[in-house]
C-alpha cells in the first residue's frame, strides 16, 4: 500500500513517469511524512489491536471517541488486519482526505478572490452564525448552507479527480442513438460533465446559488465528485464538513488576493487530478 500510495501521488502531482527513480526533494518529504505519521498511529493501533485480543473495548483510559473510531471497529471486526495493514491502511486514508480537501479548498480561495459578491454573501453569512454563538459548531454549521454551496461549484469546476474515468457497461445500453454493447469500456471525463451546458446552466460561471435552487430544473442537479452507488466515496460528508468548516474561518478571520490573478485559474494542468501551472500563489491578510 505504501509503495502504491508513493507512486500514485507522485504521478498525480505531475512528476514525469522516470522521476519516480529519483531522490527528490519530493520523495524525501513524502517519506518523511509517512515516518512522522507511523510514529503517530503506532501506539494508537496497537491499542486497538490490544482491545481486540483481550475482547473488551471498556478500557479505562481510552475515550469514548477512539472506542467508537473507525481504527478500532475494524481492529476489533476484522481478524485479517495486523499491525502493519491497519497502519498503511490508516496512512493512505488520511492521505487521501487532507489532500483532496487541501486541492478543493484552494480552488475556492482563488474563485472567491475573483468573486467579489460571492465572497461578500459568504462572509455575511458567517458573521451573521458567528455572532448568535461566538464561534462555530455543530449547532450552528447548519445555517452556512451557502458556504457548503461554494464548496460543492468549486467542486464541479474544479473535480479533483479530474482525469478520465473508466466504466465498464454491464448490459447493451442505449445513448442518444448509439448502442453501447455489454462488456465495453467507456471512458469519460469528471472535468468535462461539471461543465455540461445541457445539465449546468452557465456551466462556466461561479455560481454557488446554483445549488440552494429548489425549483425543479435545479433542485435534482447530480453530484458526481464522490461517485455513486456502491462505490461512492466513504469520505463524502467528513470531507464537506472539513471544508465548509474551514472555509468559513478562512471568510471570517482573513482577505486574500491571488498574486497571478486570473490567470492561476486559467492556466491549468492535468494528469489525474487538475492543478494551476503557477502553484497559485495567494497573498493573505488579517481581517480588520
């Protein structure tokens, strides 16, 4: 899982196909990481995998968050985990929700930048559930609707699996006059159907509104980021709370500008996933 994990994160953030040969500064922080996160998750895991040996989970010191985690359920369920597995499997989960958070969240930096009105709507918003309550939390994460609307357009013009994707049809299947046969591979690309004009309307505009529409051309828009059926993505709702979250304390707490302008929006690249050329450099100031 580590050498896979390694191998396909180097490949989606644009490294040539030969570079994986090479000790690059990449590589070094990347393992480095991955040392910093076993020391982390060792002692964790092997707690759960203690829990699962003596067939308790009434330990007195351990909290009721880690006896009800998803490390412990699959320690104590899942006699074919070892230590080694639990904690490659634990590593790549965390890899794969930080970054793909991290990927969309600045996507939203850069459109709010060049979208004034949204950003302003955004920040009365939080302001307005700040103030009831002198913060954020689970009460109150309700009413900022709106911020999880920008997260959901950003996600639909900025996929972060945004490559092509390959499904296989199951039966013969008809499109718009063309028959797929049964057992064809039929490639397509997530970046391409988020800005289908026949499903978005002014599919290349930011308009986060677009998603709290309750007429009936809107109220059904489909969101394909996560997947579907059973293969959809088990991180879904932790990921829009992780990013709803922290985009309201970005709006809250700061303004930005991106350095570039336009241009880092523009002025993309793409293998698996979709990044700026520039690395989309933004400037931060602390809100008055």
């Amino acid at each position: 899982m580590s050498i896979l994990g390694y191998r396909f994160l180097r490949q989606a953030t644009g490294e040539k196909i030969w570079m994986k040969y090479l000790p690059t500064q990449n590589s070094r922080d990347y393992w480095a990481a991955r040392r910093y996160l076993t020391e982390f998750l060792t002692p964790r895991v092997d707690l759960a995998l203690q829990m699962r040996e003596q067939n308790q989970t009434d330990f007195p010191p351990v909290s009721s968050l880690f006896r009800e985690s998803m490390l412990v359920k699959i320690a104590t369920k899942e006699p074919k985990y070892d230590r080694e597995t639990l904690i490659s499997e634990s590593i790549e989960l965390l890899i794969a929700g930080t970054d793909t958070t991290a990927h969309t969240l600045s996507f939203a930096l850069g459109e709010l930048s060049l979208n004034q009105r949204v950003f302003q709507q955004a920040r009365d918003i939080v302001d307005q559930v700040w103030q009831k309550q002198s913060g954020i939390n689970l009460e109150n994460l309700k009413e900022l609707a709106y911020i999880r609307a920008i997260i959901k357009e950003t996600l639909r013009l900025y996929s972060v699996a945004s490559g092509s994707t390959t499904l296989e049809a199951q039966r013969d299947t008809l499109i718009e006059g063309t028959v797929i046969p049964r057992g064809t591979r039929v490639s397509w690309s997530m970046l391409a159907a988020g800005r289908d004009p026949e499903v978005y309307a002014n599919p290349e505009e930011f308009l986060p509104e677009r998603w709290l529409d309750k007429n009936k051309e809107t109220s059904s828009l489909p969101m394909i980021d996560f997947g579907s059926g059973s293969h959809r993505c088990l991180g879904e709702h932790l990921s829009m709370l992780e990013g709803t979250m922290m985009l309201a304390l970005l709006v809250r707490h700061f303004d930005w500008e991106l350095v570039n302008g336009r241009s880092s929006l523009e002025e993309l690249q793409q293998n698996l996933l979709i990044y700026p050329s520039d690395r989309m450099p933004v400037r931060f100031r602390e809100r008055n």
